[in-house]
C-alpha cells in the first residue's frame, strides 16, 4: 500500500497490520539515453516496490529522488543535490517513518548511483542511538526465476539498455520513444580509462569516461514482455526478502545491545 493513498485512520491500523515495515525507494531524475524518461529510475523502483508489497504487505514510501546523481549533472533534466543534502534528507525521512511507528526501514535502491551512497548510510546509523533499523535489500532471484535471467539478447547493459527499457515498457511503454532508439554503437563503453579501471585504480569521472551520454547497452531488443517477467521476478525476491526482515529480531536486539554499550565509552 502506498503511504501518500492512506487517511489518517488508515494510516494508524496499517502500520501494525504489515508488521512495522516501510519499503523506501531510492531514484533520482537523470537522462536515460535518446529513448528513456528521466522517470526510468523512479518508475522502476515504486513498481517493485509495489510488486512486492502486493505479496508481503508493507507501507510504500513515496519515491526519494534527491540521491546521487552528480555524475549527470552535465545533463538536462538532472536534479543533483549537494551531498550533505542527500543524507540530511535521508536521515530525516527515516527518523519521520520511524516516528509513525515504522521500525523495520528497507531501502530499495533502483539507481546504480547510490551503491555506494546507501552502504554508506546504512553505516551512519550507528552514530547515535535511534529506536528503528535500516535494512538494505538487494535480493538475488529466487532458484524457481533463475531463467529470467536467459531472455536477454545483449551482453552489455545497465542503463537504458534492454533490461531498463523492456520495464519500462512493461510500466509505461508510452514514455519510450521508439523512434529513438540508436544502433550507432552508443550504448558501448568509450573506455578511456580502462588501464586505470584494470589496475584498480578509479576516479569520480569513470562513469562519464565510459558513457557521456548516459546510455549503456542497447535498447532495441527490449520487450515489455521481457520486462513483466523482469518485474515479476524482482518483486517475489523482493516480497522473499520483507518476509526475512519482518520475522528478524537479532537486528533490533543487537543494534539496542551495540547502543548500550557504546554509551558506556
């Protein structure tokens, strides 16, 4: 159920009904390629999201978009935010979802960006003591899907190639523009700065050296087809993953052990 849909008494009888858990997704708006809206990440999250949460009853944020996303800002439609803002308004909304008696915070991520933005603050909750645990789930496929992952006709993807674009025709085949699809070679990677990357060496600029426009892949295979399958399969993992959480007691009683230990150094 999403959060924004309930009335006030609604609201208070859900929270205890869907066992205490909020799904948060995190997006941003950024160009996809020729063919994509700035939505695609925003679209594919609260889809998963609502997947899921059709299976495993849980209250769905609304989408956070004010994540990382500053290697787009040379790209119009894109809202990047400073840093500091992206955490304070994180943080914020998890201790206000905590506050209306959401204890279980899972983030759902749909932006490659913020990988490294949410392991992050997924540590920064251990600064102070809060009443609430933040959980990240990424869950892999369930055994029973493993064939989903066979339907692709492309090697090289990730973003607004065939798996992005087959979703969002799957969600919203009228915000792809068709008759935009490139076939230029534009999705590959420029690569340079493979022998960097190959060392192990790596710099802020890696994303934009490989794809200044904002395409990987290639999104004319792309099928809304493949994309229900696609979604289908994200959201059982996902709905798997809620169940785990919501029968999880070790995260709570060892956050509150680590709190009470802490405070005594």
């Amino acid at each position: 159920m999403f959060w924004e849909e309930l009335t006030g008494d609604e609201f208070e009888k859900a929270v205890p009904a869907v066992g205490r858990v909020c799904l948060l997704p995190l997006s941003v708006l950024e160009r996809h390629g020729h063919h994509m809206p700035l939505s695609t990440d925003m679209l594919i999250g609260r889809e998963l999201c609502r997947r899921a949460a059709a299976l495993e009853p849980a209250i769905v944020f609304p989408n956070m978009i004010f994540n990382q996303i500053l290697e787009a800002r040379h790209c119009a439609g894109t809202i990047a935010v400073d840093p500091e803002v992206m955490l304070a308004v994180l943080d914020n909304a998890c201790r206000e979802i905590a506050r209306n008696g959401l204890k279980k915070i899972v983030i759902v991520n749909a932006h490659g960006g913020n990988n490294s933005l949410m392991r992050y603050f997924s540590q920064t909750q251990l600064a102070s003591r809060r009443d609430y645990v933040v959980y990240i789930a990424e869950p892999n496929l369930l055994p029973e899907d493993a064939e989903v992952e066979k339907q692709w006709a492309t090697t090289v993807d990730g973003h607004a190639g065939e798996e992005e674009t087959s979703m969002i025709l799957a969600i919203r085949p009228d915000l792809v523009h068709a008759d935009q699809f490139r076939d230029d070679g534009e999705g590959q990677p420029q690569g340079r700065m493979s022998a960097l990357r190959k060392a192990g060496v790596e710099t802020a600029i890696w994303w934009y050296a490989d794809h200044p426009t904002h395409y990987r892949g290639d999104g004319l295979p792309a099928t809304a087809e493949k994309g229900e399958r696609l979604l289908a399969a994200r959201g059982r993992a996902l709905a798997a993953a809620i169940r785990l959480i919501k029968a999880d007691s070790e995260g709570p009683r060892l956050q509150a052990e680590f709190f009470a230990a802490a405070a005594q150094h």
